[in-house]
C-alpha cells in the first residue's frame, strides 16, 4: 500500500475507512492462511518439477481430497521419471483407489522393467487387490504351502492303487501376472488345484514304492497340466516338501468288508435256523393232527363190530380170535421193550 493509498484512506469518512481497513484485514488473515496451509505443500512441489498451483491446492480442499497425498505422490512419480497428471491422480482419489500405493506400483514396476500402465494399475486397485504387492511378488515369486497349515490341514492325503495312503507337502513358487490380476483367481485356487493334482498323481501310482522312489514324478505331472490357467499367477515350480507312507487303507477296507461279509453270513444262518426251528415245530403240530386221526380211527372200529355183530357178519368166535391176537401182539410187544425198573 503507497503512501498515497494512505493519504485517500485518511481522506476518507470515518467510517468508510473502518469497513476499508477491516476489508484488507481479512484478506491478509485469509492470505496467511493459505500460506500457512498450502505454502509449504506449493514450494515441496514447486521445488521437485511437480509444480501445482494455489488455485488447484485450494480445489482439492474444496473436493475434500487430501491435497498433501496427492501432491506427494505426484512428486514421487515425477522423481522416478514418470509423468502421471495431477487430474488422474485426483480421480483415482474420489474413486476410493489407494493413490500411493498406485504410484509406488508404478515405480517398483518402471525400476524392474516391468509392462504396467496407470490405467491397469487403477483398474487393478479399485478391484480389490494390492497391486503394489503384486508388482513385488512379480519381481520376488513368492512360495505358497499346499495345503494351507491356516486352514487345519498339515498333509495333502492320497492312496495308490495298492492300498498304501500317502501324506505329501508341497511348495508351489509363483510369481504375480499383472494382466491377469483383474478377474484372475486367487491363491485358493492354486492350491486347490495343485492338492487336485497330487491326489491323481500318487491315485494313478500302481505301487506307492514308486512315489516313494520318484517324488519329483508328482511335481512334473501336476506341472504339466497347466494349473495356472485363469489364475493372476503363473507357477514357476512345484516341489514335493515331504512324504510319508499313512495307513493300509486298502487293507483296512478289506478287513471292514469282511467283517461286513460275516456278519451278512451270520444274519442268513440265523435266518436258515430260525426257519428251522420252525420248521421242526410245524412238523410236530403235523404228527399231533395225524395222531389224532387215528385216534378217532380207532374210535370207529368198535362201532363197525357192532355194526357187523348186528347185521351177522362177524361172529362170537371171529371176536375172540380177534382178542387173542391183540393180547399176543400185546406180549410180544411187552418182551420186545421191557419196563425199567424204578
């Protein structure tokens, strides 16, 4: 303000020049804030090439994007000597992407020569994956356990073809795809499959001596299947940790089936008696009812002697000689079977 600035304002009414001065004061309060507020943040930028204006600082406030994130990502891309505007990286702010950690991808990825563009290292952030570790297991493979030790498995469980169970632990090294981050499967599935694959190896195995003898035969059978297909990883190697012989399961089957077998065996015997015995009983309700037949048979015969005395055709003699050969069956039959004495 000149001196003749002043003297206008001493010219002034009273009261004019109050609501003046009061005026200039507030603007010198609102400009030391924003010296104080975005100062620093505008020389930081200013002094690294990654220049941005007050006006933009005072925008991203505006828009509620944390301008000191923005801005210090921006210098460190600019460092690194990639151009990434500060327009993007605001957007990928308000679109609830993780801006440092894009643009460290990207700088971990430019270092290690890796193909790896702003717009798939968005995408593959707003899709829920840590595209900075990605970028660092591309770099560095990482080893997975198959199976899982969180999951509450130790051992990946298969039998052979001789009954033999066999308990194998392998390490899958894989290394991240960046194009295949978006929509690619994860490291369960990895897992899943290399398991899958191990069962069918040692589950085709004739004789588990020949697992035993040439485990680095399950490593190259499941290598070859390709089970990184569709996966936001490609397997560099598949190695076979430890092996151990379990239990004869297929002797133990074989035990649990004939025990089944006997107590089948069992259940029809016990069946083949019970018809049996009735049987048996049938048969002596059958020998009651036929000795009851002749017991009302010989209930009729002296009905027919009387018939027969009646109508003259059995005599006194032929009735006598009939009692003595009853008596005489009737002794021989007593000197044939004795009684016991008592």
């Amino acid at each position: 303000m000149t001196f003749t600035d002043l003297f206008v304002l001493a010219a002034m009414p009273k009261e004019v020049a109050i609501g003046v001065w009061i005026i200039i004061l507030v603007l010198a309060l609102l400009l030391f804030f924003l010296i104080v507020k975005f100062g620093g943040l505008w020389l930081q930028a200013k002094s690294s090439g990654a220049s941005v204006t007050i006006l933009e600082l005072i925008g991203m406030a505006l828009r509620r994007v944390d301008s000191r994130t923005i801005v210090i990502s921006r210098i460190t891309a600019v460092q690194a000597g990639i151009d990434i505007s500060r327009r993007d990286l605001e957007s990928h702010y308000l679109a609830g992407g993780r801006v440092s950690n894009v643009v460290r991808a990207l700088v971990a990825a430019n270092r290690a020569n890796i193909e790896l563009t702003l717009q798939t290292a968005t995408a593959i952030d707003l899709a829920g994956r840590d595209i900075l570790d990605a970028v660092q297991t591309s770099v560095n493979p990482k080893v997975i356990d198959c199976p899982d030790p969180d999951k509450g498995r130790v051992t990946v469980d298969a039998v052979s073809q001789d009954g033999i169970q066999l308990k194998a632990k392998a390490r899958v090294t894989v290394r991240a795809n960046i194009q295949r981050l978006i929509g690619g499967a994860t490291e369960e599935t990895i897992i899943a499959r290399v398991g899958e694959g191990i069962v069918t190896t040692i589950g085709s195995a004739i004789s588990h001596k020949s697992v035993l003898e040439n485990p680095d035969s399950i490593s190259k059978s499941v290598l070859s299947k390709g089970l990184d297909a569709g996966t936001a990883f490609e397997i560099l190697s598949i190695d076979i940790a430890d092996i151990d012989v379990g239990e004869n399961i297929g002797a133990k089957l074989q035990g649990d089936q004939a025990e089944a077998d006997k107590r089948r065996a069992q259940a029809e015997a016990e069946k083949r008696r019970a018809m049996a015995v009735a049987r048996e009983q049938e048969m002596k309700a059958l020998v009651q009812e036929n000795r009851a037949k002749v017991v009302l048979a010989e209930a009729e015969v002296p009905l027919a002697m009387a018939d027969s005395f009646r109508k003259g055709h059995l005599g006194v003699m032929d009735y006598y000689k009939m009692q003595n050969i009853n008596a005489d069956t009737s002794m021989r039959e007593s000197i044939a079977n004795p009684k016991k004495k008592s």
